[in-house]
C-alpha cells in the first residue's frame, strides 16, 4: 500500500537538530518551479515511474526511474513531469542541517542517475509508520538523519576499507541493539579482529563509541529547546535503561538528563 504524510508539524513545533517535516513513498508528481527563497525546507527526491527534466542553474538532468537529487531549502530549481512521473520523498527542517551537510561535503544540490529505489522507499514507510503509530518527534529525528546521511555517502568516491562500513553501519544504527558478532560480519572478519582493530584505529571499544554516539545524539534533543521526557529520549538513543542512562549521561557531561528536561 502506497502511503502519503504532508506537512504534518503544527506551526509552534519548536525545532530539533534535525525535523521531520513531509514524506511520501508514492507521489503523482506535477511539474514543480521553485523560484530562489521559495523551497523552505530541504528535499531529497526520487523518481518511481515516468520521466521528467529537472532544471538546476544552467544544467539539465533526465529524470528516470532510479534517478534522485537533493536540494537546500531555498535553492531555485525546476522539475517537470513528461509523462506518469511519480516520485517518492523526504522533506526536513533544522538547525543542524548545515552541519550535516558540511560533514558531507555537499552544499545546495547534488544529483544521481541510479539508486536502490526499494531501500529508500523502505526507509520512508518506515518513518511514515512511525508517525502514525507513535508521532515520537524524536524517533521521527533520528529516522530521517539515517536516510539522508545514506543518501550522501553515496557521493563518497573513495573505497571504503572493511572498518569503515562497519563504523558507517554503527553511526546509522547507533539507536538498535547491536552485537559484536553482526559488526563482525559487516566487517567480514573475527569478533577479536574487530575489536583489535578498532581499538588500534580509534582508541576505544567498539561499545564506547556506540555509548558516545547514544550520548551525543541525547544531548542534541535534550538541548533542542522541546520538553522531552528523559525515558522517550534514552529509548530514542537506544538505551533499554534509563537509570543507566541518566548514569552514562553525567559521567559524560557532568549534569544529569533532567538538568535539560522534564520527566
């Protein structure tokens, strides 16, 4: 079944680091111009079925099935349907976009000829999913960080060692229970290798780094200015305790959750 949310923050959302803000796995898209300061939010888009043209600066990309392109809020660009165009999407909002978008090295647009259009429109349905199940603005945060920063490793042109995929997959599923023996396998080699290099490369445990990562994403929602609830956040992050949690949480930043929030 196709499923299809738009605009669905109410004007008062005050904002995380990253935000939700419209998604659909299946769009009957019309031609679209976007004039410079009227796109206010940023977009990645992808094409399910049809053809179209998509207009950025003085360049011209055809649009196919498979094709997808990114643009920043604000960027003038045009895309028109030549025929059954259909695309899937995901729109968002925030402050610590830029930032992202640094790390990447992308700055307002950024266009492939082929994706695995199954996977992304996975990745949607399952953000959709949890909006209407749940609406856990931070679960919703944490979905929509996972599917950008999949689609900008794409641009990555240097070969990935085997650790390298392995650290990608922690940072993308830093919030799901994770096993040495299944980073073992990404990684295609012993639990004790694993652990041996990792430590070697990056100075600490593998779990350490999961831990810090859980953290550092906690402090960003705590510190985004919502009122939270400490037990919603450390179950976002990934964390099946929250006592431990609120434990981990001051031995790293010295202050307890509820310094930042509410329970």
């Amino acid at each position: 079944m196709h499923k299809l949310t738009l605009n669905v923050f109410p004007e008062n959302f005050k904002p995380l680091p990253i935000i939700f803000h419209s998604a659909s796995a299946y769009f009957k898209q019309a031609t679209a111009d976007y004039k410079p300061g009227a796109q206010d939010f940023y977009q990645i888009l992808m094409i399910v079925e049809g053809a179209g043209t998509l207009y950025y600066q003085n360049e011209t990309y055809k649009l196919k099935k498979g094709s997808a392109f990114f643009t920043a809020m604000n960027v003038p660009s045009k895309y028109v349907n030549e025929g059954g165009l259909v695309t899937a999407f995901l729109t968002i909002i925030g402050d610590g976009i830029p930032q992202m978008l640094e790390y990447f090295g992308c700055k307002d647009f950024l266009f492939y000829d082929s994706v695995n259009i199954d996977h992304y429109i996975s990745l949607i349905n399952q953000i959709i999913d949890e909006y209407y199940e749940r609406k856990c603005e931070s679960t919703l945060s944490a979905l929509s960080y996972t599917f950008y920063t999949t689609f900008f490793e794409h641009r990555n042109e240097t070969p990935l060692t085997s650790l390298d995929k392995t650290v990608l997959y922690i940072e993308k599923n830093f919030a799901e229970k994770l096993t040495l023996d299944e980073l073992a396998e990404i990684n295609q080699t012993s639990v004790s290798k694993l652990c041996h290099d990792f430590k070697t490369q990056y100075g600490c445990t593998v779990f350490q780094h999961i831990l810090d990562l859980r953290l550092k994403y906690a402090y960003n929602l705590l510190n985004s200015g919502r009122n939270f609830k400490i037990k919603d956040v450390s179950i976002a992050c990934g964390f099946d305790d929250t006592s431990y949690f609120c434990r981990a949480y001051k031995n790293k930043f010295g202050v307890t959750p509820s310094k930042k929030s509410s329970t």
